[in-house]
C-alpha cells in the first residue's frame, strides 16, 4: 500500500514570523453515498479553511476510491498512512467489539433519539479510538436510518424467517440470526449484484443510500423497521498527529468538524427519512431524485415488540459478553440509561 504523503504549506511575510498551514490527508466513507457528497466532501474541500481562519486544510479521497476495506480505515490511520479517517463503526468491531455499542438495532427510532445515544456513548468511543486504533475522536456523524429492501414478496417482519439477509453490522446481523433468518455477510458494493443473482433475499442499509446506491432496481418490498440503526461514522486523526498540534489548533479543529460536518449531518438526519421513503415508493415528493416504485411494508405493534424481546434477551447478552463484563457495565451506565435497556451483565 502505497503511503499518502503529508505535507505542510508554509508562506513567509516579509516582516514577521513564518505562518504554517496544516494540510491533512483525509480518508473518508463510501463515495457514491449522500454523507459523504453532501456533507464530507463540501466541509474537506471548502469549509474547513473558512472554518479555521486559513489554519487547516485538506486533502480528501475515499476508502473505495483507495481500494481498500472499509474495516481497514481505522487500522491504517493508526499507522500513520493518512491523518484523519471516516467509516462506519460496525465495519471495525473485528478489532474493537466494545465499538458495536455505538449502535444498536430498534432502540433509537428517530434522529433526536439516536443523537442522544450516539452522546451518551461518545466517552467510551473516544477511549475506544485511543486504545485500539492509536487516534483521537474528532466527530460522529449518522447514515440515514437502516431499513430492510428486499426482492420479492413480505408482509411482516415473520417473512424474514428462513431469508438469507444482508445486515449492515454485527449486531444487526446477530438480531437478524435471532428472528430466524440468515444473516449475510457482504460488502455493500456487492449487495446489488447478490440480490439480482439470488444470492441473498433482502439487504439492511440506509434508506437514502439505498436509493443513491440504486438497491431499489434490484429489490421490489421495503420494510421501515430499523434493524440496524444508523450506522454511525466515526470521524478520528492519528494520535501522534493530532497530538503535534497546539492545544489551541486541536480546539479549532473539533469545532471545525462538529460545525461544518457533524452537525449538518444530524440536522439533515431529522425528516430525511420521509423523503428517502418517498424517493423509493413514489409516494409524496422525492427532492433527491427520480421516484422508484417499491412497496412499503410498516412494521407492525407486534413486529417491534418481536424484534426487542430478540434484542434484550439475545443479542445484547451476545455482545457484553463479546465486550466483556467491564464495557458491558459502561454501556449500562451511559447508552442503556439513555435509552431505557440494560445488558445482563455477568459477576
């Protein structure tokens, strides 16, 4: 893998100190998704030197315009290859299980709600990027909420049962497992495809990026249950890096970012799901593009209690045990409090 080099811009005045810019590689999620045209690619590109007074700026790529995994971002920004790194929590719990608590299936169904969560959890993920990825938390920002597209007919969240289904995280996945279908694991490049081939039977993403990403020519039945939450994007520098910068130009750049980007992501996360919904059925008003015809199935009353009882007395157990007792315990005290679950937690 070839290494993105790093570089500082300087200028010289003709009397008085030199003044430096920062220049920062930037490795950010999917490029074909709304996160990173609408709110990634603007804030590297434009905002940031607006944003910081000339102190920073950026270069931006993204990890499948790098051709690389997307659970290998936070590995590599660790090492050093690049300065900051954006991509889906879920897509690293290979190295850090105690990151899934990030964000778990049914407990947040609006963007207010998931906000809460992802706050409350925000101490243990910035001990989390220290301890395991050698880097520094700088924002965390939503993919719409993750809903079910599936080829074929279903009238409930039971029609899942015996499905081979493509969760969107491990946790998701687990859940899925839990109420009798299959769980899946592919590439959300690949789920096209798979789902054309027969692969796979239904696919758990984003609403909005599966309208992007064009889910909605392979599949025909969309249900808005949130399986799989909403897959939060981590936002984190190298901490050698990081820690090179002064203590006043640290300051600048979390502003910068909770400014620029993550805020903007959230406040377009409240009500973006009536529209991706319209977008893929047709019915109301789709700003982002052309209507697709798919068929909405709403979860039923007794869908969601099915889907929580599986998550509260299987797949929570399932992960504090992957975390261990001591994370377990945090997430109890922090996420589970905020909203109203508490993980078994063994002595």
């Amino acid at each position: 893998m070839k290494k993105i080099m790093m570089t500082a811009m300087t200028a010289a005045l003709l009397a008085g100190p030199a003044l430096a810019e920062e220049q920062l590689a930037v490795v950010g999620s999917w490029s074909s998704l709304p996160l990173y045209k609408q709110f990634t690619t603007p804030f590297w590109t434009e905002e940031l030197p607006k944003l910081t007074n000339g102190d920073f700026s950026a270069q931006l790529t993204s990890f499948d315009q790098m051709g690389i995994a997307g659970g290998d971002v936070y590995r590599m920004l660790g090492d050093g290859v690049f300065d900051v790194g954006q991509t889906v929590a879920d897509y690293t719990v290979g190295d850090a299980p105690e990151l899934e608590g990030l964000d778990v299936p049914l407990v947040a169904t609006t963007a207010d709600e998931a906000k809460a969560m992802v706050d409350a959890a925000r101490p243990m993920v910035v001990d989390i990027m220290h301890d395991r990825f050698n880097s520094e938390l700088l924002g965390i920002a939503p993919y719409p909420p993750q809903v079910v597209f599936c080829k074929g007919e279903i009238n409930s969240l039971a029609d899942l049962k015996g499905k081979k289904v493509r969760g969107s995280g491990r946790m998701t996945t687990k859940l899925l497992e839990a109420l009798g279908a299959e769980g899946v694991n592919i590439a959300f490049s690949e789920v096209p495809g798979s789902l054309q081939r027969g692969v796979i039977d239904c696919a758990v993403t984003g609403a909005g990026s599966g309208y992007s990403a064009g889910w909605w020519e392979v599949s025909d039945h969309l249900m808005t249950l949130p399986l799989g939450g909403w897959d939060p994007v981590v936002i984190a520098m190298n901490k050698d890096r990081y820690d090179e910068l002064s203590p006043e130009m640290q300051t600048e750049l979390k502003d910068a970012v909770k400014t620029g980007l993550e805020d903007k992501a959230w406040a377009a996360a409240e009500g973006g799901l009536a529209n991706d919904i319209a977008c893929l059925t047709g019915d109301g008003e789709c700003k982002s593009g052309d209507p697709a015809s798919m068929t909405l199935v709403e979860a039923t009353d007794a869908d969601m209690k099915t889907a929580r009882d599986a998550l509260e007395t299987q797949v929570l157990p399932d992960w504090a045990e992957r975390a261990g007792p001591e994370w377990a315990k945090r997430w109890n005290d922090t996420v589970g409090k905020t909203v109203g679950v508490t993980v078994p937690v063994a002595n």
